[in-house]
C-alpha cells in the first residue's frame, strides 16, 4: 500500500477544508496565527498543504474557527 498517495490526498483535503473554513470565519492569518501561538507563515503553509499543525495547533484552530477537527481532516461532512 503507498502510504505517501494516501496521506498526499489527506493532506489536500485538510488544506481545501483550512482555506474554506478560515475564509467563511472572516478571520484573518495573522489573527489565527496570534491565536494558536504560531507565526502568519505557518498558517501559509497549512493553507498551501506545505505543512499541518501539530495536535495542540489543529485543537486551537478548531476552537478559534468554531469548526471540527473531524470535518478539517476528512473524516465527517459536518
């Protein structure tokens, strides 16, 4: 099995849900970046699938956006 084609895939759903999410919350990088403790470029590089948040990050992002982390990674429609 290739794990790499499956995560890949993953990572393209979380980054498509991120952006839809964080546009519809009128929210801005830099103030979700404020929020989780992170820098604006990390929130660029979740946006662009370069990376994904740690655990504690996706939780703040959750939290911040009033989302589900089951909706951001793929796992629930809701």
């Amino acid at each position: 099995m290739n794990f790499d084609k499956i995560f890949s895939s993953d990572i393209m759903l979380f980054t498509q849900r991120f952006n839809e999410v964080l546009k519809s919350s009128g929210k801005t990088q830099s103030q979700l970046a404020v929020y989780c403790n992170v820098t604006k470029q990390s929130i660029n590089d979740f946006k662009r699938g370069k990376s994904v948040p740690s655990i504690e990050t996706l939780y703040k992002i959750c939290k911040y956006l009033e989302c589900s982390s089951d909706y951001l990674l793929g796992l629930s429609n809701i």
